[in-house]
C-alpha cells in the first residue's frame, strides 16, 4: 500500500473518506508511539462498553425513588405483624394534632368524676346571646323555646322530653346539661359533632337563663316593668301572657302535651 507503516482497516481509502482513513490506521507492530498517541486497543474499547452497560444494569435495578418505595396499600393483609394486619392500631396515649384536652371542666363538665356546678369561663350578656341563637337552632325544636319540652318535632311524634323547669333539672349541675349535649340522654342523642364546646357552654348558661324566667317571682322584675306587669293582669290579659310563655302556673312535667292540647 502507499503508506508501508500503516495497515488499512476497513473498506473505505483515504480518497474517498479521508477521516476513515485516519482513524482506522493501526501502527505497524512493535512501533511505539509517545503515550499520549497511543490508540486504544480495541478490546479495551469492548471491555469499557462492557462495564458501562453492566453499571447501568445494575443502577436501574437499584433505582427507589419515593413514588416506588415498599409499601402496604389501604388494609391490605400483612405478614409482618403477628395479628396479620399491616393497618396499625395507634400507640396508647397518641393524640391527634390540636386534640389535646386538658382541660377536664371545659371538655367533659366534671373534674375527678363528678359533673361540676360551675361554668369554666364568665358568661357575660355576650355569651348568653350567643347561647340563646345556638339553643333556638339545635334544641328548641325538641324541647320549644322556653324549655318546656313542647317542641314541633316532639308534637309530631318524637319522645316527649322533660321539661327544664321541673325541679330535678332545676337543681341539676351545669354539668349534667354540658354532658347531656356531649355524650347525648336517652332517646336524645349526642350533639358533640354538632356543637363545639364553648358553644354547648353557652347554651347551658341560656338554659339556666330559661330556667330563672319561667320560675321568677315579681320580685325579680325590674320595678319599671312591674308597674306594667300590674297594670295588665288588672286588664286581665296576663293569664294569655302567661301561656306564650309555657309556664302556666305550674311546674311542667311530661302529662304537658295533653295539657296544651286541651288549651288548644
Ligand atoms: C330531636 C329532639 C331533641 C333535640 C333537638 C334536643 N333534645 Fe334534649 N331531649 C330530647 C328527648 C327525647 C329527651 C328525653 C330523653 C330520655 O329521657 O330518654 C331529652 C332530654 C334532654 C335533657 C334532660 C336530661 C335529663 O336529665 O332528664 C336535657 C338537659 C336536654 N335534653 C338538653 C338538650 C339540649 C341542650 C339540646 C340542644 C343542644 C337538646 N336537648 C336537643 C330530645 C331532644
């Protein structure tokens, strides 16, 4: 060939493909070129390839990312565990964020077991308005706006509650309401998921509220008003006054409900 130091690879000549040419070019045997010259062996070139392909095989085998990691699906059975389930029931004593309840009185109406006759925060006028709006909303259906128990849902069938002016719930604790409202009473159910806890509070204090007005005397109206309170039984409309408002002299107890329908 025309270069005698240099064998041919391949079919292309330097003509036609000089770059072909050049690379193909292999050094005569024993002829040692400075290092940095030197070119690869071709078996050297494979066995790189080799190890490269091999890494990325093994990488990609090795791949977890957080879209790919073990995992239980919901309730799926697990072998793990000895009771078979990998859906863990929580650690004693774990409370969920902004659940924690200290505060015995405020929560729950009793401290150490018993049903407290204390309010845990001052009721202002404040409070009572706000209990007055939440009792007309959620009990007054049931057991009517003065507490007598002569709601609409009760005048249509439902059990016939108490009224609150018998002297039972009369002398009962603030407690016992807060508690009837959480955890519910008889036939009357739970109003806790209903009624946050300072809203129950607040309709305790309007029940107490309710309370005093339908067992006050004369002596608790204000003197202005008694004048006129006077001056109207005179005309002999009070007794009508009177029945509005659900007191009708007497205590009232669960024989109510025949009682008004005689009055109506
Ligand atoms: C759907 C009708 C209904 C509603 C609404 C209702 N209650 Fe009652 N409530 C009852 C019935 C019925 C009873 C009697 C339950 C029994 O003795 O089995 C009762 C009983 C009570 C008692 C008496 C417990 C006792 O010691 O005898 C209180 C206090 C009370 N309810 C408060 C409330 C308050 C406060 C609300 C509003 C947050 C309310 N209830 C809403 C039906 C209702």
């Amino acid at each position: 060939m025309r270069n005698e130091r240099h064998i041919v690879g391949g079919h292309g000549s330097d003509v036609c493909a000089p770059w072909s040419w050049a690379r193909r070019a292999r050094p005569v045997k024993n002829e040692r070129l400075p290092a940095d010259k030197e070119p690869r062996k071709r078996w050297t070139n494979v066995m790189i390839g080799m190890g490269v392909g091999l890494c990325l095989v093994l990488v990609s085998g090795c791949r977890l990312d957080m879209h790919d990691q073990p995992r239980y699906k919901p309730l799926a059975p697990s072998r793990f565990f000895p009771d078979g389930r990998s859906a863990r029931p929580l650690v004693k004593g774990t409370v969920a964020r902004g659940h924690l309840r200290l505060d015995d009185h405020f929560y729950t109406g009793k401290v150490n077991g018993q049903l407290v006759d204390t309010f845990p925060f001052p009721i202002t006028r404040q409070v009572l308005e706000r209990g007055r709006e939440r009792y007309n909303i959620f009990c007054a259906v049931c057991h009517d706006r003065t507490g007598s128990g002569r709601g609409m849902i009760v005048e249509r069938g439902f059990p016939h509650p108490p009224s609150f002016h018998i002297e039972r719930l009369q002398k009962a604790p603030v407690g016992h309401f807060y508690d009837v409202i959480t955890n519910g009473f008889g036939r009357m159910y739970s109003y806790a998921s209903r009624i946050p806890p300072r809203d129950r509070w607040a309709i305790v204090a309007y029940i107490r509220a309710l309370q005093l007005s339908q067992n006050a005397t004369l002596d608790d109206v204000p003197p202005k008003e008694r004048a006129k309170l006077l001056a109207s039984s005179a005309a002999g409309d009070g007794g009508a006054g009177a029945d509005e408002q659900g007191s009708n002299g007497t205590r009232s107890t669960t024989d109510d409900r025949s009682r008004t329908k005689n009055h109506e």
